[in-house]
C-alpha cells in the first residue's frame, strides 16, 4: 500500500488540489453580494498557495478545480449556449491557471523564497507580485464573458476591476494564512499563562464587537467608526502573536464583515450593492496588507534580535576563551618568571659559593701545607727528639684539619649533584657508626659520654648517607666545641606518622645569640678559637633542604647547644 501511494502521489497531489480548489470556489460563491458580485474570491489564494506549497506538478489540479467552479458558475447564465459555456468555462479556467503560475514564477525568480513573511521587504515584493498576477485572471475572465456577450464594452472596466480586486483579496486574504499554518506543521498550544489570557480576551473583544453590530446597539457614527476600532487588536495580534493568529483574525473579522454587509448591516452598507461590496473590498485589503506587513516587521525585528543574541553569545563566548587563553598565558609567564628568578637566585648563590669556595681554598687548603712545610724546616734543623715528636703531631694536626676540609667539600659537592635515594634506615646502628668514625676526631674523644635514645620499630626510609653527613657534622662539632669538660652528646630518636623526629644535645661552649642566625652560611665562623672551615652547618643546611626537612638550633653561652632535626620520609 505504502509503495502504491508513492507512485501515485502526483496523482493523489493533483486531485487534493483540485478538490480544495472547487470548496474555495464554492465559499466564494457563498459570500457572492446580489447576482454574480464576488466580494472575495478565495481560489486565487488557494490556487497561489498550493502551487507554492506542492509545487508547480499540481497545475492539472488547478485547472480542474477552476474549469468545475466556472461551469458552475455559469450554468444558469441566460442567453450562453453549451457550446459557449464550456468554452468561456475553459478561457477562465486557463487565466486562473496562469494567474498562480504567473504568481509562482514571480515568487521563485524574485524573492526567492517559499515564505516571504521573513522580511519586510520580500512581503511588499509578494504584495506586488499579488497585483500584478491577478490582472492575468481578471483579464482572461473579463474578456471571454465580453466575447461571448455576458459584458457589454460599457461595463467591461467595472467588471474587470471588481474581479481584479476580489482576486487580489482573495490572495492577501488566504495565501498568507495557508502558508503560515503549513510552514508551522504541527499546532502547539501556548503554555505561557500571559499568552492565553491575551488570546482570550482579544476574542472576547471582537466577539463582543460582533455582538453590539448585530443587535444595532451602536448609532450610525460609532458603526461608521467600527473598522477603525479593529486595527488596534491587529496590531495587538502582530506585536504579540504570530502570522497565523493575526491572519485568522483578519479573515474572521473579513468574513463577518461580509455577512453583515449582505444581510444590510453594519459600516460598510451603501445604497448600491457594488458600492457595499467595494467598501467591503478595501475593508479586507488594508487589515490583511497592514497585518502582513506587521507581522513581517515584528518577525524580521525578533529574527534581528536573536541574531544580535547569537553574535553577543559567540562574542562572550570568544571573550571567556580569549581571557581564559591569556589568564594562562599570564600564569604561563609568571611561571616562568618565578621559575627564573629561582634560577638567578640559585645562580647568585652559586656565585657567591663559589667565590667563597676559591677564596676557602686559597687559604684554607694552602694555609694548613704551608704550616706543615714550615713544621719539616724546624724539624730539619732541630736534633731533640722530644721537639721532632711535637713537629710530627703538629704535622699531623694539620694533615688531619686538611683532610676534614676535602671531605667536607666532597660532601657537598656530592650532595648537590645527587638524586635522594630510598634505602632502609635504622638509626641505632647508623649513630653508633658516626660515633665509631668521630672516635678518634679529637684527644678527648676517649672520654666523650653519650646517651643514645632511639624509638624505631621498623625501618625508616631515606638517604642514608645524606643522614650520616648531617649527624656527622652536628656531633662533631658537638665534640670540637666543648667547654673545657668531658663532653656529653644526647641523642634522642623518634620516628612518628612517616617522621624522624632527631634532637642532639651538648653541653659545650655554646653560640652567641647574634650568630645563629648566620651559622648556616658557608664558611661562616662564630668563632676562631679551634675553628674548622665553617662549612659543618651549611653542609647541614643544603643537606636538609634535599630531604624537605627542617633544621633548628637553641644554643646557650657556657651551656651548651640543642639542635632539633625533622626530617620525613622518602616516599
């Protein structure tokens, strides 16, 4: 079944045409003022709207429909004989054909569009293209009824131009409406409250207008006055609702207009017919032109307006991107400024390293060779025995302070340049190596006390030779600075939640409140009394920062110093 009406589809299109053709023809027949006077003639608009709808395949239907209603119409007609009556039958049928072609042709070749109710301009073109078209069907009418004596020459120009503006009616009337509720497809019923109230009382109001007309509760001036009184709900209707709402108005308020007119009421009644239906005429033109062009403007201004929404959307749109992209390409820059000035200051303290480190080992390094040259020339020249076993120790001290410079700079140069590694760290075996190692560091190591608390249950993940390196330096200037009694080094560990917890205590010498805020500098000396290179606590420091962890020093005169280490776990 399906596949039948698919290939007889231009068929059935044909034959839809030419019955909605024949019912437009016969309610134009049914609005007809005395004898044959159309007021509006709805198959011109009928014929222009289904050629533009079904396209231009559909004309057999037309002509059909036309040839139908015009046999119709003429049937009764005195003094026409068959043969005449079909044949002006067919020259109408013909020129009302022609006139929708002609209307579609214009339609396609000059605006362009199957719905010119977009734009104000291409509605004034179809309103032009609505005039012109219809003198080809008027024309076509008036000359075969003039051929065949239905007109005489006198009345030929007033049948002409009545038969010209009921077409014209008809199109303005009909075609736009057709086209608005097909172009809509399916009807929604508004869901705004605001609308439908709206809706109900501009009803309400024309009905009521009706009404007051009918039963004559108006005098004559205020009847006179009524056409005027519906433009403002037209223009109601355009502003607020759509082409199909304000149309249907108009071609309610048109058909009323009719009625009332043949049945002698209302504003437009004239001592003539003709003249009533004239009044009539130009009563449907100007509310269905003045509601077409409105609705036009109205539609184009919220097409312009949606439009500028669109542009002012995309333009935000491309505003948040264009920000987004330069708040990271600000980010990106502070980055790397941050990053750069990182690395000048890490580059200034490398320089400052490294002039200290040249000046370090210019006399540092040179200044303990110097004295162990100086120690072989007076061994050289004095015979004592006793006076060659001072020289030897002496020589030996110097040695040994050289030894602890090149290590100590190893240490460091190793820890700048080395990733952290993670090994298993059990702090009690590792104090008592830096103890084993610092046993000898000094003549009193011998009888250096040390208490040792360590809380570990499991291993402790780190460096453990960056931890040997920090616990190396503090002890052993715990040991290098005592106070002229036996030495005692605390040590207390706790390991907590991924933390070594280290606190080693001394009861040496001692620093100086103004120097422990420099102690950690390199090469910085509290003090010169038994000093060693014043890189210890800067060893210390730089070791610190590899591990994240943190360093901080209490120290009293002639008491003694605590260092506090918290140091966390390598993940």
């Amino acid at each position: 079944m399906p596949k039948l009406i698919l290939k007889y589809s231009t068929d059935l299109q044909i034959g839809i045409a030419a019955i909605l053709y024949f019912s437009a023809a016969w309610l134009g027949q049914a609005l007809a003022f005395t004898g044959t006077a159309l007021a509006v003639w709805p198959p011109s608009g009928m014929a222009f709207a289904l050629l533009i709808l079904m396209g231009r395949q559909v004309w057999p239907g037309i002509a059909m429909g036309a040839l139908a209603a015009n046999l119709l119409a003429f049937w009764n007609q005195q003094g026409l004989s068959q043969s005449a009556l079909i044949a002006v039958s067919v020259c109408i049928a013909v020129g009302q054909t022609g006139e929708a072609l002609t209307g579609r042709l214009l339609l396609t070749r000059w605006i362009k569009d199957n719905y010119p109710f977009r734009r104000t301009r291409d509605t004034f073109r179809f309103l032009f293209a609505s005039v012109f078209m219809c003198v080809i069907g008027s024309g076509t009418a008036s000359l075969s009824l003039w051929a065949a004596g239905v007109v005489n020459s006198i009345s030929f120009s007033d049948y002409f131009i009545h038969a010209w503006i009921s077409n014209v009616v008809g199109i303005l009337l009909f075609t736009p409406l057709i086209l608005a509720i097909a172009r809509k497809r399916t009807i929604t019923w508004p869901t705004n409250p605001q609308k439908i109230i709206e809706g109900g009382i501009c009803a309400a109001s024309l009905l009521g207008l009706s009404l007051l007309v009918r039963y004559g509760y108006f005098n004559t001036t205020l009847i006179n006055a009524l056409p005027y009184m519906l433009i403002p709900f037209l223009l109601w209707l355009a502003f607020r609702f759509d082409l199909v709402a304000g149309m249907a108005v108009a071609l309610a308020a048109s058909l009323t207009a009719i009625y009332f007119t043949v049945q002698q009421v209302g504003p437009f009644v004239q001592p003539l017919p003709l003249e009533s239906m004239l009044f009539v005429q130009v009563f449907i033109a100007v509310i269905s032109m003045s509601t077409i062009v409105l609705s036009a403007t109205v539609a184009e201004r919220e097409q312009a307006q949606e439009q500028l929404r669109k542009f002012n959307s995309n333009l935000e749109g491309i505003v948040q991107d264009r920000t987004q992209a330069l708040n990271e390409e600000i980010n990106t820059r502070k980055f790397a400024e941050t990053k750069l000035l990182q690395t000048n200051q890490e580059l200034s303290k490398r320089n400052t390293e490294l002039d200290n480190f040249v000046y370090s080992v210019s006399h540092d390094l040179r200044a303990p060779i110097a004295s162990v040259l100086g120690l072989i020339n007076l061994a050289r020249k004095d015979d004592d025995p006793a006076m060659k076993n001072e020289y030897l120790n002496r020589i030996n001290h110097s040695a040994m302070q050289q030894d602890d410079f090149i290590r100590e700079i190893l240490d460091q140069s190793r820890n700048a340049r080395l990733d952290v590694k993670k090994e298993e760290v059990y702090f009690e075996s590792l104090i008592e190596e830096t103890f084993n190692q610092l046993k000898f560091a000094t003549n009193s190591a011998s009888s250096l006390e040390k208490i040792v608390s360590v809380t570990q249950t499991q291993a402790f993940h780190s460096d453990r030779w960056r931890l040997k390196v920090v616990l190396n330096n503090i002890i052993s200037n715990a040991i290098r600075y005592r106070n002229g009694r036996e030495p005692v080094i605390r040590v207390n560990v706790a390991i907590e939640k991924h933390k070594a917890l280290i606190e080693v205590e001394d009861n040496g010498r001692g620093i100086e409140r103004e120097h422990l805020g420099r102690v950690y500098d390199m090469f910085y000396r509290a003090t010169d009394d038994g000093a060693g290179s014043g890189l210890g606590l800067y060893i210390v420091k730089e070791t610190m920062d590899k591990l994240r962890g943190q360093i901080k020093i209490e120290s009293e005169i002639g008491k003694g110093t605590l260092v506090r280490l918290e140091i966390p776990e390598v993940a």
